[in-house]
C-alpha cells in the first residue's frame, strides 16, 4: 500500500469495540461509547500513519450554555395573582438545548486507552484493524461521519394528573451534523402542563421530555467490494407496506418508510445475498500493487449478522424503492407546504427515488407471483440510519440545588 494513504472511514458492519468512560457528573454511570476503525488502518499502520477510530454517539443529553457550566434550559409558569398555597396556573413555556457530544475530556481518555490497549479484546471481524503499536504515531479519534440528523421531542404523558398535559412542540426537524450535534426546542404549555412541570422540577424530578435524535452515519467497506443480489416478492411487499400506510393514504417518508422496509426484511418479501470480494493480501497484509489486474480473494458469502446490517443501508433501501416504484406506488406533484408546515426532512435515499412527490400505495395488489431482481456492486461509502435518545436527567440534577436558574414563576 502507498504512502499517500489516507483514512477511508469507519468500517462497515455491526461490529464495534465498546470503552466505558465516566458520565460526566457525581455520581454518573458509565456510559459505553461504541468506537470503531477506519477501513484501512492497516494499511496506515504500515505506511507509519496515525491509525484512525471512530466513536458514536451513545446518548442525548441537555447542553449547556455557551461560555458557562449552566444547562441550557428555562421554564416559564404563570399563574394568577394573588399567589396562594395552590396557585391557579394559566400556563407557560420552557426553552432548552440538547447535544449528543460526548462528557468534556472523554475523547483523550478514550485515546488513552486506545494507545495503551486498555480495553476488551476487539470482536474477531475487525480486530486487525486495530492496528496501532508501540512506537506508532498517537492514534486519532473522530466523531463517526454524519449526513443527517432528524430530531424530535417526544411528551412522555403521565397516566393520570389534575388535567390534559396539552403541549406542543417547536424545533427544527434537523439537529446539528458536527461533533455537538446539537438541537433546541421551545415547548407551550397548557395550565395542567405547566402545573405538572414546575411540580416535577421542585420535587427534583425531570420534566416529562424524550428528544429522540434518527442520525444517518457513514461508514466505507475499505478495500472490500461487496456484490448484493436482491430478490422482491411484490405481492407480499404490497401487502407489508398496505399495514403500514393504507392504500391512497400519502406516505410520510423517513421513518414510516424506515420501518416498512425492515418489515418486509424480517418477513422475507425482500431477500438479499451478499458477498464480499477482496485484493489478495502480501506479505504484509496490504494489497499489492503495480499495473496488472490485482489478483483477489472471494467472493465469500458475509456472515448473516453483517449482511443483516448491510441489507439495511441506504443504498438498499433505495435500490428497493426504486425497483418497486412503478409496480406498488402512484407519485404526483405534491401541494405546496403552508406556512409553519414543512414536517420532518425526508431522509436523502428517499428524496433520491420520489423528489417531493405525493407518493400513496396502489389500491390494487399486484398478482401472479412475480419477482423483480437487480444485483447491486457497492464499493465505497455507505450510509446506516441510527436513534439515539435521552431525558432531561440533568436538569433534576440541577433544580435540586439551583431552581431559580432554570425555573421563573410569573404571577398575572
């Protein structure tokens, strides 16, 4: 392998390593964060380059705010006045911010650890891959690409109160893509939401919040070229997406679509078959090089929990799309958006086969048992749609011994 080799990306697959580190806080628990290899570290390794990881974000938790060690959290109640011991509450908002970057100083701890192989043994597919020796340039360690975020926040109603906890929820759809990741909201209440709240925060309890993050992240299959036949029942497809989203009704997308896919995986109405081809190997578990064809080994068949991951990439997920597009689907131009209604963002794999389009299912099955196929060459970068989520944790934390930062009672 050259000199000029450069990192390539994470590598493809479930597999990872996973490194406990402190929460943060007093307290905390650990929290396993997921870090995985480039592609071709080896080859870095041997061109006496610092090898690259990669971790994931593990969890979501609230920011703070910029230049201070506060979260970056308020709550808003009001209530008529006069005050008394039970205060009538007209209602209120909150504002606050939430990022999945990591606790302040995990990143060199987990380089520590790396360096000094202070960690379990890797699993057995990647473990060459971790490749970094005594005398090697310190090893590096990056955020896992990431395409896209889509955000929301989730209202966890209690089963019972004094009334309906009415809120609603502003934010933007897509969360930040760098290593803050980074997302704010601005939540109404109605008077028993309010009521509710300010009682959770006094009592130290979080308020009833779940930001759920769906981040696309990329990874590359290095030097391995992977060959994916894909085989659709078309009528038994119809029939997985038809309990999703009825016939005529318009199909939302993202994670609607998300789901309806992995459906049909599990149910066998898209079967795929995955093999992998790679350079042959010298003496130093690089590829040769030179001008000739580049003698290979394979295809071998992908193991079943590696080609399970791959059979749920974007680029699978198109490609099925895409072939049942005109046999399942009626597309025609979408109406305009109003004003305050753009919705979520559409994932990239589902814009790339519908645009904007209005897509709905055909009220008719396709019949007589027809199959369509394609055989799919990926070599290069992949994309794999991941949630992470969290609660606002650490704003009980904080109401325990600093209420009247995050919480303003106004009387009206």
């Amino acid at each position: 392998m050259p000199d000029s080799v450069f990192p390539a990306g994470p590598v493809f697959g479930p597999d990872s390593l996973v490194i406990d580190i402190d929460g943060g806080g007093p307290g905390d628990p650990a929290v396993g964060v997921h870090v995985r290899p480039d592609a071709l570290n080896a080859g870095l390794a041997a061109a006496g380059r610092p090898t690259r990881y990669y971790f994931q974000p593990p969890r979501v938790t609230v920011a703070t705010r910029s230049g201070s060690s506060d979260l970056d959290f308020s709550a808003t109640a009001m209530v008529r006045a006069p005050v008394t011991p039970q205060p009538e509450y007209l209602g209120g908002s909150c504002t606050f911010a939430c990022t999945a970057a990591l606790p302040e100083g995990a990143e060199a701890r987990i380089v520590q650890k790396l360096t000094d192989h202070d960690h379990a043994d890797p699993p057995a597919r990647i473990a060459s891959l971790f490749a970094h020796g005594p005398g090697s340039p310190a090893p590096e360690l990056v955020m896992v690409p990431i395409t896209a975020n889509a955000v929301s926040c989730v209202v966890e109603h209690p089963p019972s109160g004094p009334g309906p906890l009415l809120m609603s929820v502003q934010g933007g759809s897509g969360g930040g893509i760098d290593i803050q990741a980074r997302s704010s909201f601005l939540v109404s209440f109605s008077p028993a939401a309010a009521e509710a709240v300010v009682t959770n925060l006094r009592d130290a309890a979080a308020p009833p919040f779940l930001v759920r993050n769906v981040l696309t992240e990329t990874f590359d299959t290095g030097q391995a070229t992977l060959t994916t036949d894909v085989d659709i029942d078309i009528e038994k497809l119809h029939g997985i997406f038809a309990a999703a989203v009825p016939p005529g009704e318009p199909w939302p997308g993202g994670g609607a679509a998300g789901a309806a896919y992995r459906a049909a995986l599990t149910a066998g109405a898209v079967r795929t078959h995955v093999t992998e081809t790679r350079p042959a190997a010298t003496g130093n578990g690089t590829a040769p090089t030179g001008t000739g064809p580049t003698p290979t080994v394979g295809p071998v068949l992908l193991g079943s929990s590696v080609a399970a991951w791959f059979s749920d990439t974007d680029e699978l997920r198109k490609a099925v799309f895409s072939l049942a597009r005109g046999s399942l689907f009626d597309v025609t131009d979408a109406d305009a958006p109003q004003a305050g209604q753009g919705g979520p963002r559409a994932p990239a794999w589902w814009t790339e086969v519908f645009g904007d389009a209005r897509v709905t299912l055909k009220s008719e099955a396709p019949t007589g048992g027809v199959h369509l196929q394609q055989v799919l060459i990926t070599q290069g970068t992949v994309a794999v749609e991941r949630t992470v989520e969290g609660g606002l944790a650490e704003v009980a934390a904080a109401a325990r011994t600093e209420l009247d930062k995050y919480l303003t009672v106004i009387a009206i």
